[in-house]
C-alpha cells in the first residue's frame, strides 16, 4: 500500500461532516475524530458485503487527522511493515479490539499526542489484513475506486 498516495487523496476529499460544525476554523481537528469515531462504529457494525468500503472509509480518516495534524509520516508504512502486520495472531476479541481502538483515538485527542492514533493505526491496519482477511491490493483498488 502506498500510504502517501492514499493520505493525497484524502488530503482532496471534500465530504462534508458527520456533525455540523459551529465553528469551522477552530472545529476542524475535532470533526475529523469524531468522523474517525463514527465510521470505525459504522465498519465494524457492517455487513460481510460493505466491510471492505467502509474499511477504507475509516482508513481515509486516519490519513485526514495525519494530514491536519502533520502525523502523516508517522502513519507510512513499507511492504516489510504490511507483511508482518499480515503474519500477526488473530484477536481472540473484537469487542475488545474495539474498545482499544475507541480509547487510543480519543487518547490521541484529549491529550493532543501521536502515539495512541499510530497505536491505533496500526492496529487498525492489522485488523483489516488478518481479522478481515483483505490484500494490500484489494485496500488499495477499493480506495482509489473510493477517493481518486
């Protein structure tokens, strides 16, 4: 997966919020995780034939927060990354798995740090590789049919 190409597309998606914003200039970075919040619940309530889509939905909001908060180059990741990422052990929860994601991500907000949303991240790129079982190549082609 090419990351930065991913994160340009995001950069150039004009969706409008979730939530209606009251304040757009200084509400912008609190939008994003909340959108980020909201599509993460949406993937994982969705049915086997939308997983993949909504999967990249959520994707693209992790780069969204990247960009807006010059993260970006902590999200990259090189083929090395994604294959030992694809050789990780299964969840034995997704309830918990969830709850893990919920809290690195609001983690990251409230405290304005990197860490718990690259914690996040990664966990979230597991997911979609070894719980989900989808290729690099099939996040990719379903992204850019998405956002390109």
């Amino acid at each position: 997966m090419d990351i930065t190409k991913l994160a340009e597309l995001a950069r150039r998606d004009k969706t409008l919020p979730l939530l209606p914003l009251k304040d757009p200039l200084n509400e912008k970075k609190a939008s994003l995780y909340a959108e980020l919040e909201l599509n993460l619940a949406t993937f994982f309530r969705s049915p086997k034939e939308e997983r993949l889509k909504r999967y990249c939905i959520v994707l693209k909001d992790f780069l969204a927060i990247a960009n807006e908060t010059k993260w970006l180059y902590l999200l990259l990741l090189d083929e090395q990354q994604i294959v030992q990422f694809s050789t990780k052990w299964q969840t034995r929860s997704l309830n918990v798995l969830y709850l893990i994601l919920q809290q690195q991500v609001n983690k990251s907000y409230f405290e304005r740090k990197s860490e718990p949303l690259v914690h996040a991240w990664h966990i979230f790129i597991k997911y979609g590789l070894v719980e989900a079982g989808f290729t690099s190549e099939q996040i990719e082609e379903k992204y850019y049919e998405l956002y390109a």
